[in-house]
C-alpha cells in the first residue's frame, strides 16, 4: 500500500497563512491554518495507506488526531523539504499539503485504489495558482525534487518536467486551489462547505468579530 505524507506548519499566529492578512488578523489566519490542516489529516486518516505520516515544521498541537505519525521536516528550502520528506519512504508515496482543505479521500483515491500505480511511475495533483497540491512517486528519489524552482507561478510546469525528464509515466489527480489568499478562502469554502475550514470562514465573515 502507499505512504501518505502530509507536509505542514504548526499553525502560529505570525508564521502561517501570512497572505491572508490583511483582512484576516494574523490569529485568525492561524485558526484558519489550523482548520484546513485539520481537514486534511482527516482526509487522510479516511483514505487507505499503509502510513500515514505529518511532516511538521514546529510541535504538534491537540489538532493532530490520532493515528498520524509525526516527524520532524528537515531544513532548507521547500524543495529540499519536500525531497527528505519523501526520502523516508519505501513503497509507493503520494504527499499533499495543508493548503487544501477542500480534499477528501475520493479525490486521492485513484492513486490508492488497488492498481493505481500498475503502469504508472508518478501522480500529479496541479493546483490553480500553477503549483502542485499532491505529488506521488512509485519508487520515491529526492532528486526528483531537489532544485525545482518553489512558490512560483511555474513550479507544476518545473515538476511535471522533472518528472518527464526522468522518463516516469505521469497520471494526473483533479485540479484544485490552494488557499494563498483570502478570495481563495472564500472560494474554497463555497466549494466544501461542510468542512471545519468552511464553518471558521463563515464564523469570521459572519461576524466580524476579530
């Protein structure tokens, strides 16, 4: 079965969703952080894997259920981050971020589903703003990552080169939008509106306490 790695901030008011201020207090983009990668870790927990691993930069709060195992990120830059991250797997591995809470276990589950890596060397989730939100390799190599330009309008480009250059057969998971700002917010939490980042987005908008 798959490795399941999620790669993440502990959600602190200052260091997390910085982009969503203004209009959003620097509390309240953490709060909102923190929902969405609470949304995400239960969607992963729903989704079959043979683990199912948090790569945290910073400590684990009472956010983090259960039945994740937590490990450090290594330094550098998110490149290097995302390269040692699938570095600690063998097997089949697919990872995601926190910036959508939007996913659910249906939307990763052509990769997990039985066979979904026969005849494929890689799968690729493209994100809206020209990124990625899941990247999974079959027989994981950091290299495959390392010096891939990061939060640029061209990094899925960059990727998915990276990943042709190296001659892997590559299916590609549904498009999505990351939350960087607070329309994405918005966006996102009209298009999942039962999720805990939804209700936190509403509470916010609804009642204008900050």
């Amino acid at each position: 079965m798959t490795t399941l790695l999620v790669i993440a901030k502990e959600p602190v008011p200052g260091r997390v969703k910085t982009r969503l201020t203004p209009p959003y207090t620097p509390r309240e983009a953490a709060r909102l952080a923190e929902a969405a990668l609470t949304d995400t870790l239960l969607a992963v927990l729903a989704a079959p894997a043979r683990r199912r691993v948090l790569v945290l930069d910073g400590s684990p709060g009472p956010w983090a259920p259960p039945g994740i195992e937590v490990v450090p990120q290594s330094g550098g830059g998110l490149d290097e981050r995302l390269a040692a991250a699938f570095g600690l797997c063998t097997g089949p591995a697919l990872l995601v971020g926190m910036d959508t809470p939007q996913l659910t276990a249906g939307l990763l589950g052509p990769a997990l589903r039985p066979g979904g890596w026969r005849g494929c060397d890689a799968w690729f989730g493209p994100a809206a703003d020209g990124g990625f939100w899941a990247l999974g390799l079959a027989a994981p190599d950091p290299e495959l990552l390392r010096g891939v330009p990061m939060s640029v309008p061209e990094t899925g480009a960059a990727q998915r080169r990276r990943l042709a250059g190296a001659g892997l057969s590559v299916r590609e998971l549904p498009l999505l939008r990351d939350v960087d700002t607070a329309d994405d917010a918005r966006l996102v939490a009209a298009e999942a509106p039962h999720t805990r980042f939804a209700a936190l987005v509403a509470r916010l908008s609804g009642t204008g306490v900050r």
